[in-house]
C-alpha cells in the first residue's frame, strides 16, 4: 500500500506545483467583438461608403428600368382591352422579356455586389487580426478571446483594436 502512495503524492505535489506557478505569473486575457469590429470600425465604414458608390449607378439604373417596366405594365394594363390579339401577344412578349431582363439585371448585381462585399470583408478581417495581433503583442496578452457568451467590460479591447486599426490606414 505504502508503494503505491509514493507515486499518487508525487504526482499530487508535481500538479500543485504547476498550478502554483501559473498563478504566480498573471495571465493577461482580452476579448474582442469582431462584429463590432466589422460594423463600426472606421475602415468597415470606408467599406460599406466604397461598395455603395461603386454600385449606386447599377442600382439607379434597376430601379429606373423596374419604374419603366411597371409603366409599360400599366398602360398595357389600361390598353388591353382595345388592342387588336395580335398588338396584344406582342405587348405581352415584350412585356414578359422585359421583366427577364430586369430579374437577369438584378439578379447579376446582386451576385456582384455580394462577390465584392465579401471581398472586403475578408480584407477587414485580415485588418483585424493584425491588429488584434499588435494591441496583444504591444499590451502583452496571453489569450485574446473572439467570441464567448459572456465577455466581462474589464476584458473588453475592441476599443483598443478599433483605434489601432483606424491608425494603421
């Protein structure tokens, strides 16, 4: 029984002393909202103002196209029950490849834009954990944390990482 023993109190002392020595060295933890981060920082506002002046012409444009196309819709609409079949059939395939082309037309800049917004958030994302990378280093943290359930304000350097990446333009 005694042989035994010796080992379990060995391996007891060994693991006291190891929690002893990591609590006389402080770990430094943060915690980062990235969310934040890609909504309020100012390089995701640079962001957001670029994509949206870089489509806002295709945008007018659909939406000029789709005001045409419900006037078109409209008229046919009130004229229909005047027109000759045959004037009819036509307005309608114009009617219907109109629509088609409007559908196509959004549809497109709607893969573009999400093509180029994803495009920009993974460049921000790249921002961020460079930053992250730079605050943790220049602070001296052990442990940044990116997302849990509950972050403590005291643990909290999405401010310091916002200002290290609107300095780093």
């Amino acid at each position: 029984m005694q042989i035994m023993f010796k080992p379990l109190l060995a391996a007891g002392l060994s693991l006291a002393l190891v929690f002893t020595a990591a609590q006389a060295q402080e770990l430094r933890i943060g915690a980062v909202n990235v969310d934040r981060l890609l909504r309020d920082s100012e390089p995701a506002k640079a962001a957001t103002a670029k994509l949206q002046q870089e489509f806002s012409k295709r945008d007018k444009d659909i939406k000029a196209a789709g005001a045409e196309f419900q006037a078109a819709a409209q008229k046919f609409e009130r004229d229909a029950p005047t027109l000759s079949e045959t004037q009819r059939l036509s307005m309608q395939r114009q009617l219907a490849e109109q629509e088609r082309d409007l559908q196509r037309r959004q549809r497109t800049l709607q893969e573009d834009l999400g093509l180029r917004r994803n495009e920009e958030t993974q460049m921000l994302i790249e921002r961020i954990n460079r930053s992250i990378q730079q605050v943790a280093a220049a602070e001296k943290y052990d442990l940044i944390v990116q997302e849990a359930a509950y972050i403590n304000p005291r643990l909290d350097i999405t401010e310091a990482v916002m200002k290290r990446m609107a300095a780093a333009k």
